[in-house]
C-alpha cells in the first residue's frame, strides 16, 4: 500500500513539475511572422509576443527626438504594417533595409520594444517596382 501511494505522489509530482516547465517555455516563445502571415489570420497571433520582420517601406520613416518616438512601416511587399517604436532606431536602420521587430499588435499597430536590424555584406534592394521573395526574405531575417 505504502508503495503505491509513494508512487502516486511520483506521478503528481512529475506532472506538476512538466506543466511548470510547459507554461515557463510557452510564454517565453516568441514567434516569427511576416507582415502577410499576419494578415491572414490576426486571431492566431492575438495577445501574443511577435518577431514581425520585413523591409522598411521607402517614405514611411518618422522619428520625434523629443519624444524618442520612431513610427514606419515594415513590408513584405504584400502587406504593410506600422511599427510604433519608443526609443532612437539604431545606427543601421534606413529605409528599404531588413528589420525584425518585437512586441505585441495593439489594434492594428505593431507595438515594438525591440528593433533588430540584420545586414548581410551581399544584401542588394531590390529595383524599384522588383516584387520582393517573401521565401527568401524570411531566410534572411531567421
């Protein structure tokens, strides 16, 4: 009897102890998307934290030094989105160039706390008008 009731407490114990570990690496993920993913379906990625990546659109660029408030939109060349961002861009960010944001949609507008700028020595832009490889967009910001 003694055993059995050891090995209850065992199995409840291990249980408690995978959910622990469950609930701690499901909030900690963040996952990565493109601005079309997340037109597609909004309610997937409702109240989640996002990696939302693609190119600075030409033209969208607004930066308030007072406030430290930086607002552009990041495209995939499918669909746009506008990032608000509170805090200077860093020194590699420019239009036309690869960015990855995180944080949450708030209503419509990325809301970010992080922007990462990925640059690579062979990067080129695309031709004005040129579609963008969404395949190989998302390659190059993972």
């Amino acid at each position: 009897m003694r055993r059995l009731a050891y090995g209850l407490i065992g199995v409840v114990v291990l249980a408690a102890a995978g959910f622990m570990i469950f609930r701690a690496l499901s909030d900690s993920l963040v996952y990565f998307v493109l601005p079309n993913e997340y037109a597609r379906d909004p309610g997937e990625y409702a109240d989640r934290r996002l990696r939302l990546g693609g190119i600075v659109e030409e033209g969208s660029v607004a930066f308030d030094s007072d406030r430290l408030q930086l607002t552009f939109l990041v495209t995939d060349s499918i669909e746009s989105f506008e990032v608000q961002h509170r805090g200077s861009p860093p020194d590699l960010f420019k239009e036309n160039g690869g960015v990855v944001v995180e944080g949450r949609f708030k209503g419509g507008i990325f809301v970010s706390d992080n922007v990462l700028v990925k640059h690579s020595e062979v990067y080129q832009a695309p031709e004005p008008g040129e579609p963008i490889d969404v395949e190989a967009l998302k390659n190059s910001l993972q």
